[in-house]
C-alpha cells in the first residue's frame, strides 16, 4: 500500500516536472534523442566540437568552423540558418545530438552548434543548455548559394527565410 503510494507520488512529481519543464517531444528516435521540430523553430543554442561526427566531417574545435548537430531532426549534409535577432549564421549539419534528456532539462529544443556560433552571436567562448541562449534556426534551401558563415537579416529576409524553411521541411518529408 505504501509502496503503491510512493510510486503514485513519483510518477505524478514526474509528470509534474516534465511539464513544468515545458518540453515535450513528439517524436523521440534513435533511442536517446528527438526528431521533432518546434513549430516555433525556437532552440536553445550550446556548443559542441570533437574528432569524430555522425555525418562524417569533423567537428573541428580549432575557430571559425560554421557547423551544428541536430542531424537527427534535419539530416546529415543540410544547411541551418542560425539566428538571434537580424543576425543569421549558416552551418552545415554535420552531427547527430544533443540527446533528449538535455533538452527536457533545458525545457526547450536544443541547437547544438560549433563554439564560433556561440562567439558570433552572444558573444561567449562556450554555450551550455543552462544559458538558455535562445536561437531560431531554419533549414536553408536546397538551392541556396549563400556560403556558410553570418550574415545580416531584415525583418522580410526572415519571413522569406521561414517561407523557404517551411517549403523544405514539407519536401523532405521532416517532421513536427
Ligand atoms: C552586420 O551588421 C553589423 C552592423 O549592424 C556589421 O557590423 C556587420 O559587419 C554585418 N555583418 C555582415 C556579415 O554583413
């Protein structure tokens, strides 16, 4: 009886602190992690680097290296449009992560980025989930020529940029 009660209790502080926590993820995957999308398109940004990758290439920690994760939810070889406010960076998708149970700590989708994303838009050498650096990233078109590295948006460049994101999401079939 007791021990029904207790595990009542635990279950329902659980379920209390996940939503409390304001996260939730409509498609977990690969065991650990989460495929969905924001509807948003809002993340918390952190950084990461290393020698090996999901994708391939390495995440290299040396400076100036324009890259996130998140291929789970995007795939490998996709271009992000990272922004805060009307400054943008493009990245190359070059790793799989962060795994889920970060982001449910964090209450809100993550962007795991290189560190130079952290450097160029907030202005930090490193970005961890308890920063909640907020971001919006968009999937850049497929035929998008623009290089990786920042650049300047206007209040419509971010309306075409979101347009373009949306179209893509829908072409490859990614999910909410
Ligand atoms: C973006 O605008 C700022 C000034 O607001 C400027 O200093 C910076 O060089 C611009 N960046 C790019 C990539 O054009």
């Amino acid at each position: 009886m007791l021990n029904k009660l207790s595990l009542a209790l635990a279950v329902l502080s659980l379920s209390v602190a996940l939503v409390s926590a304001g996260y939730s993820c409509a498609k977990p995957c690969y065991g650990n992690m989460c495929c969905s999308i924001p509807s948003d398109n809002s993340y918390y940004l952190t950084d990461f680097c290393g020698s090996t990758s999901a994708c391939g290439p390495i995440p290299s920690c040396t400076g100036g290296q324009y890259f996130t994760a998140d291929s789970q939810r995007f795939g490998c070889g996709k271009y992000l449009n990272v922004c805060r406010g009307s400054k943008c960076i493009k990245s190359a998708v070059i790793d799989a992560g962060p795994a889920m149970w970060v982001e449910q700590d964090a209450g809100r989708a993550i962007i795991d980025g290189s560190p130079q994303l952290c450097k160029e838009l907030f202005g930090v050498n490193s970005c961890g989930w308890s920063d909640h650096f907020s971001i919006t990233a968009l999937v850049a078109g497929a035929d998008d020529l623009r290089p990786v590295g920042p650049f300047n948006v206007t209040e419509a460049d971010m309306i075409q940029l979101t347009k373009i994101h949306e179209e893509e999401l829908i072409k490859c079939g990614l999910s909410r």
